[in-house]
C-alpha cells in the first residue's frame, strides 16, 4: 500500500532532475502521474542546455518500471491552452480525477540585474512564476470537480525567502511564488485544497552544473557570503531529499499543513 494509492498527480518539468524524480517517486506511492516539460532549450542566457523529448521518454520508462502508469506529454508552462490539452487528456485517462499537483518546471540564469537584457528577466517571470500561476490555473477545475481536495505543492527556492546577488530576477520570481502560494490556499481552502511552496538550497541536477554560477561569484567575489549554509554535508542535496518534502506534502501525513514555505535548504535561509 503507498500512501498516493488511487489518486492522480500532475507535474511540470518532468524529462529530468527533480520534476524526474517527483514522478517516479509518486508513482512508488501509487498515483498515476501527469507530466509535461517543454523538452528544448528555453533562454540563451543559461549555459545548461535544456531537456530534450528523449529525455521525457525516459521518465516514461522510469516511471512504469517503478510499476506506475503515466502520461507524459511536450507542452510548456507558457502555454495555457496546452496545458489544458494534456490534463484533459490525463484527467479523463486516470479516472476523472486529479490529487496533486506539483508546479517544478523552472529556469535559472545569472546576471547583475542593470545588465541583463529585457527578454532575460521577461522569460524568468514567465517561467518561474507565471507558468505556476498557469499550472494552478490549468489544474484547479479539475480538481475542484472532482471533489477530492488535494494538495497543490509549488517549488520555488531558498531565493523565495532570501534574496540572491546575481539572480534578482530568480529572486523575484521565486519570492512571486510565496505570494502565489499563500494567496492560493486561502481561495482552495473551501474546496479542501492544500497549498504549500518548498525551498530547496543546491540540488544535485543539469541546473547545478551551470559554469556561469562559477563566474559570476569569482568575478563578485563579495557575493559569496549570500551563499552560505549551516550544513555542508549533504551539499548539493539529492533529488530524493527534494521528493522526500514533495511526498509528505502530497500525502495525508501533512494534512494538516496548509500555505507553508518548507524549507529543505540546509539552513540556508537562516544565515
């Protein structure tokens, strides 16, 4: 028995990294599982390239070897009218009903923010908070006529809570998903939907091997005293600690926990 046995998730960014990782692990807990990522490169400005369809196709793979069923699909959280495609298509798929949620699709690039062009900060807003505000829109319908409640679970970052030199425009996406999130579970309170935001630090993925993060602090070097944490051991986190706060979240166990910013960040915020 898992503890997601039943019920239907949705997650966005899921052809590597966490949004990976979160899908196969609710499918270990019995849910079937939803997924989209736009599965290309998606800003100039970032020096890791984006995800490709194989890489989807491998969450495929990964997500029905751990027993789950799936539907994975290319759409971008940018979309709205793709993205309703999809749920569509899974809702009805799945049984007519939808649980979870988890809004992780994102993107991170680095720039002093008088430097950095327009389109550089436009496609962070529009990714990073506006594409979760287009995920809860997109999923909410769903799950308020299915009459189930459900937990909607927004990833946003230790930069959502405290800002960081060289991303100001990650910061103020991130910190747009607090307010996002808080606002959200006072409006699904009534239909028993959850709302919760988590905060990670450095996590183990494709984004952490960013060489710009190397450059940025080596040519700002007064920087570096926004990057400290309490714990250096696990640094960077795995995926799974990531999943662990996502499937505790999704799950009855934090049933009564609601508009919360969980932190899983070493500390991170607190120095």
């Amino acid at each position: 028995m898992g503890l997601l046995d039943g019920k239907v998730a949705f997650v966005t960014g899921t052809a590597r990294g966490m949004g990976r990782n979160h899908a196969v692990r609710l499918a270990r807990e019995g849910a079937s599982v939803i997924g989209i990522d736009v599965a290309a490169d998606v800003t100039p400005h970032s020096g890791c390239p984006g995800p490709r369809e194989a890489d989807l196709h491998e969450t495929v793979r990964l997500v029905e070897a751990a027993g789950g069923k799936c539907l994975m699909a290319v759409a971008d959280v940018r979309d709205s009218a793709a993205m309703d495609v999809v749920l569509k298509e899974g809702v009805n798929r799945f049984g007519g009903r939808l649980d979870v949620v988890v809004a992780n699709a994102g993107i991170s690039t680095w720039a002093r923010f008088w430097e950095m062009p327009d389109d550089e900060w436009q496609t962070m807003i529009d990714v990073n908070l506006t594409g979760v505000w287009r995920t809860m829109k997109a999923a909410v319908p769903h799950m308020i006529a299915a009459g189930n409640g459900g937990s909607i679970i927004n990833i946003s970052s230790v930069a959502g809570i405290k800002s960081l030199p060289g991303q100001a425009h990650y910061s103020a996406a991130k910190h747009g998903v607090v307010g996002l999130t808080k606002s959200a579970a006072i409006e699904l309170a009534e239909f028993k939907i959850r709302v919760n935001s988590i905060h990670p630090w450095g996590v183990d993925t494709a984004l952490a091997a960013d060489p710009t993060v190397g450059t940025v602090l080596t040519d700002h070097p007064s920087y570096l005293m926004s990057f400290g944490c309490m714990l250096g051991d696990p640094f960077p986190a795995s995926v799974d600690d990531i999943s662990d706060a996502v499937i505790y979240l999704a799950s009855d166990l934090s049933r009564a926990v609601t508009a919360t910013q969980l932190t899983v960040d070493m500390g991170a915020t607190k120095v």
